[in-house]
C-alpha cells in the first residue's frame, strides 16, 4: 500500500546548555515548538495532532510527561501520543509523527521531544543497583566502553581514531549556535583529556544538557506549499534483545537490518556515493565508526579508515555531524529528534554556517538502549514518486 | 519455599524542578503569603496560573492577586492519610474557589470531621509560618469561621531573600519508589545454587547455547531452557571496562574492572570485577577463576564471589572468544 509523500516543513531547537534554569518543562517545549511552527508557518491550532518523545521516566522523574504537558502544549482536544524507546526515542518519536501523515490519518502533525538532565542525574538513573547481582554498572559510559574496546580489537583501529571524531564533532559545534559544548578542540587535548570508563576519555563523551527539539511534518497537499520542504524518502525502526548468547554488540542486527531496509526504500543502492549528509547519533566518539560499519557506509572493520582519512568532516564524502552531534548537545529525550531536525535542516539548505554544500538527501540516525533499538530516515529535495 | 528470590527494592531521588516565570510568579507570591492567579484570554481567573493559556497558546502575563478567603466547590475525604500527604490524620481534599477566582484549585482542608466540610463552606488560607518556597507555604485551607487568627497575609515586611527579585524559580521534588523486587524462577534457581558453591545455566532446546543466568526462555528461540548445566567457576574475560568515575550511588571504589566474563561452558559473558591484578595489565583473553568469599558471609547472590582473579594460565586464544565480542 502506497504512502502519502509527506515532508518535514519545520524545524525548531532551543539552545542547548548544562542547565535551562530559566524554564520548566514545558517552557522548554513550547521554546522549540514555537520556533518550529514559526519555521512552518503554521499555528498551533492549525496542527492536528501532537506526539512527545522524552528519555526514560527515571531519568527525570516525570512518569507520564504528555499527561502533565497536554495543556501547554496546545494538544487539548487533539491526539496526543508519546513515544518511548530509551536514547533512540527522538527518532522514533519523528517517525511516529510522520507515520500519522504518510499513513492519511492527519495532515500536520507536530512532534516535540525534550530532557531536563539538570533536574536529574542520568548517570544514577542508569546505574541502579539490582538485588543479586554484581553492581559494576557505571552509566551509559559503563555500559558501552567494553563493546568499544571489543570494536577497536576486531577492526584493528589505531587508539587514536575516537579522538579524531570527538576533536572534529566539537570543532564542528563551533558553527552551530545551538549547540551545548562549543570549543575547539585538537586530537591531542583529546587524547590527554582524563581517562572515564577506560578506553573512554572525557573528551570522548557527550555532556549533559538541557534542551527541546520540535518538527512540523505535513503530508502532500501541505508539503508543495513549503518553500523548502525536506521530503521523507524512508523511515525504519528496529529493535533486538538486550541480551543473548553471541548477540553482536559492535554491530548489531538491528541496526543491519534497518539501515538495508532504509536505503531500500529510499531506492539507495550505494549509502556513501548517495547520502551528502549525515547526522549519526554518536554518544561516544568511536561510534562513528561503528555505526558507519552498521550503517553500510563503508564494510565491517573499515569504518575508521573513513574517520581517518578526513570523509567524514564537513568537507569530507560523508560529512559526519556538522551540527557537533550529540558529542557536543545531548538532551537524552531529544538527541534523536536533533539528528533528523538537523538531517532536515542540511536537506532544506537551511543549516547555516554548518551547511554542507549542494546537499540532495540526508541521514538521521538514532539509537538507543543497550544498542538495541534503531530508528533512522533519510530526506531527500525531490519529492518522493511514492 | 517461594520460587521466586525476592528483595526490598528503594529508588529515590530528589528531583529539581526549574518552575519558570509563570509558576515561579505562582510560588514567590505563596512565600510571600499571596494567592497570584491569572486572568486567561477567555475571562477566566485560575490559580495556580497555566504557564500558557489554554485557548491563544500565548505565555500568561496578566496576573491577578487573589483573596486568601475561598469557597469550597467540592470535595473528598481522606480517612486514611499515606505517606506524604499534607497531613497525618484525616482530612480533605478540597477543590477551593479564591476569592477573584473563576476556578477552583485543589489542596488539603484541615477540619476534624467530614460532618465539617459542605460545599459553600467559607474557608480561609492557613499560611506556613516558616515558608520554604513551594505549595506548602500555602499549607491548608481552614473554615473561615473557627480556629485561632493565624498570620495573615500582608506580612510584607517578612525578609524573602531581602532583594526584589529573589523569587522561586525552583523546588525540590523527592520522589521514592519501594518496591519488592522478583528474580525469575530461573534466575532464583541460580542464585540458590550460587548459596551452595556452584554455578549453574539452562542449555536451549533449540539453539544449544547455555544461558548463564538462567532465563525462562532462549531471547533468540522463544522456547524454555530447561536442561540445567553445572558450569566451572573459571572463565575467559571478553572484553572490559575500567571504570574511574565516580557516581551516585555507586557501591565499587574507583577505579575498578568491570569486565565480561566468559565462564568454560557457558555461551553468554556475565559481568564481574576482575581484581589481584594492576587494572593496566587486565586484557582480552585473560584467564580467570572465581575468588568467593569465605563461606559464613554467603547468600543467595552473585556477591558471593567477590572477583575474579588469574589463573595464571596463558591467555585463551581470540579464537575462542571472538563471537562474544
């Protein structure tokens, strides 16, 4: 069954930062969404449903969010729905909203997904002890650290490659004014940043922050009217067991089998030649080149020789995360939605200072979990032949 | 005997709420003995104040000062107060009406009996006498006709924080969840057999592979893993971490190793501490055997075994543990 072309029309971030004392929740949603709708040239009351995205409940300690927001944010007498699959959820929550359109069951469909990592402690949230069993948890840092010393001893990678993404990723924050983490940094002062969850370094993790990301997704009719809509030219989710007997932690299945299913909709035969852009949902520095391995942009063990060899910089064959990725702005529950926003943003010419040239189609990618759940799309200028 | 293992469970944590211009309007007033409602686009006046209103979407700006008098509108009656509530004897909860207000709030009414409370009754705001910045300030709703005067509001002259732009813009919000928490049949067998020394796995019917813990079914086949197999409480470590960052609620020391741990005969690493050995020289293929804790300290936990430790044998090859990488 065909879908209906639908297309991203507007794009809204607040800035990012370590703490947005200045306001609540729903502030912070209402900050991208306005910003979003402004983009769309829409009002609320235009939009016909509304769908939330935020980071599992503990990490805030807000169990039902879109009970709590549903009034401010504009969604009194329409669907509300909220999505949630752990780190992957931005992007999960965009492919929802845009499901709700391509499917015809609305018209304009705003999505909104936020953290407020400064009213919690992730870390903690993450890390709690479970009766019976060993309490060598540590984080998300923790938790990934081994299967990124198991990615650098498979693919023989030179130590130094993580360092390269995160002093690139943060560099490249320096063009986006959003961003959380803005500095230059050089692979040096990476490498003798302090050693966290050995083999990740400071410099190599993403920040806390604060922060909301919003889009406007309009179907057809809607999407021709836009100046510069980003159409959707696929969208796949997956998702795997947390655990099993010889379960692929480096590159998982899931994550396999998402990106194939992807670039098939897309009618992309070849990710590195046909994608311009990419925004990769890079927690920690080496998950460049494991996700580009994942992703098909380059064979099993060879994903850091693209990080190594410059293509993955702004002006590289696969530019990886201009914006600074989620390296330099992690608002859990909205990471994922940053990465197709700003996946949108380089799709409409839109990306600012951080715009990589003459860009046709773009990747976002999140995930999230135990590298367990996978959502990612691609937009592309034309639109789709349905 | 129970066939499942069970464990007190406390997750708490007190969460920090940034409350924004509107509500942080809402609070600083209640500090400083004022009810601040907000007029809506539709003639409404409602307290505690929407951040946006409900029909333009726009930020609330136009604040009113309400009455710390009311009408009551309706209301319940807690005859079994639970942890923090607003009181620790019966009482009610009450939806007020102001006075200036179109619309009712909700909080706690102190009266002895719900033969006190009636819809209409006139009631008035029992203020805290040490404010604290947060709905508590406003600490009840009391008949308007009976009790001794409490302070009244108008205390103006009361420092809050001497300057006039020391208003809320945050509160505290702990929350703590107990909770029992159950081990699966499966995994309550392993931590029982761990009570005696040994360790054990479940083989899948269908795949062959041993899962250590035990899991009522094969996350690959679906199917039960019924037949129990002893495994050897030596192993192969994987793969690792080292942790130096300290956290909340950690239970380790920093720096430690947390690594995979293939047991022989196992398919799946469990994870575990690797000690008796500088963290720098922990690597891919090291050999280890478990170093349990003298026998009187043990339960039915994988803390039984306090780390693993070398064996002093050479490293497996890659081979051999590759596939769980």
């Amino acid at each position: 069954m065909a879908k209906i072309p639908a297309a991203v029309i507007g794009v809204g971030q607040t800035h990012y930062r370590a703490k947005r004392e200045d306001v609540s929740m729903a502030g912070l949603c209402r900050e991208a969404m306005d910003r979003a709708l402004e983009d769309a040239g829409l009002g609320l009351d235009e939009v016909d449903a509304i769908v939330v995205g935020k980071a599992p409940d503990l990490f805030e300690g807000v169990m039902m969010p879109e009970l709590y927001l549903a009034e401010a944010l504009g969604a009194a007498g329409k669907p509300l729905l909220r999505v949630h699959t752990a780190g992957s959820v931005g992007g999960s929550t965009a492919i929802v909203a845009a499901s709700l359109v391509q499917a015809g069951v609305h018209r304009k469909v705003l999505t909104v997904s936020f953290e407020k990592q400064s009213e919690s402690n992730a870390m903690w949230a993450l890390s709690v002890p479970v009766p019976f069993v060993m309490p060598v948890h540590a984080g998300a840092g923790g938790y990934f650290a081994p299967h990124v010393r198991s990615y650098i001893r498979r693919s023989g990678a030179p130590t130094h490659i993580g360092a390269m993404v995160a002093a690139k990723d943060r560099t490249n924050a320096l063009r986006n004014p959003y961003a959380h983490l803005r500095e230059e940094k050089t692979v040096e002062q990476v490498l003798s940043s302090t050693m966290l969850w050995d083999p990740i370094r400071y410099d190599e993790t993403c920040p806390s922050s604060d922060g909301a990301c919003a889009l406007v997704i309009a179907s057809d009719d809607v999407a021709q009217g836009s100046a510069d809509p980003a159409w959707i030219h696929g969208t796949v989710m997956r998702s795997e067991p947390t655990t099993a007997a010889e379960r692929d932690q480096v590159n998982p299945q899931a994550g396999r089998d998402a990106a194939a299913a992807l670039w098939k909709q897309a009618g992309i035969t070849d990710p590195a030649a046909e994608i311009d852009a990419a925004e990769i949902y890079v927690p920690f520095s080496w998950f460049e080149p494991m996700w580009l391995e994942n992703l098909g942009f380059a064979d099993e063990g060879e994903g850091w020789r693209l990080t190594e060899a410059g293509e993955t910089g702004i002006d590289g064959r696969i530019p990886v995360n201009c914006s600074g990725g989620v390296l330099s702005s992690n608002p859990i529950g909205a990471s994922g939605m940053i990465r197709f926003g700003e996946a949108a943003l380089q799709v409409r010419g839109a990306a600012g200072d951080h715009q990589v040239d003459g860009v046709r189609r773009a990747l976002g990618h999140a995930y999230g979990g135990g590298s367990q759940f996978f959502s990612m799309w691609v937009l592309g200028v034309d639109r789709p032949a349905n | 005997m129970s066939r499942t293992l069970q464990a007190p469970v406390t997750v708490a944590f007190d969460y920090t709420r940034s409350v924004g211009p509107v509500l942080g309007r809402f609070f600083t007033g209640l500090q400083e003995r004022r009810i601040v409602g907000a007029r809506l686009s539709d003639g409404r006046v409602v307290a505690p104040p929407p951040e946006f209103d409900p029909v333009t979407h726009a930020p609330t700006t136009d604040f009113v000062d309400l009455g710390d008098t009311g009408t009551v509108t309706s209301w319940t009656w807690v005859s079994e107060p639970v942890a923090g509530q607003p009181f620790d004897r019966p009482f009610a909860f009450a939806l007020v009406t102001p006075e200036g207000a179109t619309e009712p709030m909700l909080h706690a009414l102190d009266v002895a009996s719900p033969e006190e409370v009636a819809t209409g009754l006139r009631v008035r705001a029992r203020w805290a006498e040490e404010p604290k910045g947060g709905i508590t300030d406003l600490v009840c709703w009391e008949p308007a006709a009976s009790g001794p005067d409490a302070p009244r509001s108008g205390a103006a002259d009361r420092a809050v924080g001497g300057t006039e732009d020391a208003g809320v813009t945050g509160i505290v919000t702990p929350v703590s969840l107990d909770y029992t928490y159950a081990a699966s049949p499966e995994e309550s067998s392993f931590f029982r057999a761990l009570a005696e020394g040994r360790i054990i796995g479940q083989r899948c019917p269908a795949c062959g592979k041993v899962y250590v813990p035990p899991r009522p079914a094969c996350p690959v086949d679906g199917v039960p893993t019924e037949e129990e197999v002893e495994l050897s409480d030596t192993g192969t470590v994987t793969t690792f971490c080292v942790v130096n960052v300290p956290f909340l609620g950690q239970r380790i020391t920093p720096p430690y190793v947390s690594a995979y741990v293939l047991l022989d005969g196992a398919d799946i690493a469990i994870q575990h501490l690797i000690l008796d050995i500088p963290a720098e020289e922990v690597r891919m293929g090291l050999r280890v055997r478990a170093v349990w804790k003298p026998r009187a300290e043990w339960g039915t936990t994988i803390e039984n075994i306090s780390h693993f430790a070398p064996t002093g044998e050479p490293d497996a090859d890659y081979e051999t543990y590759q596939h769980h990488l």
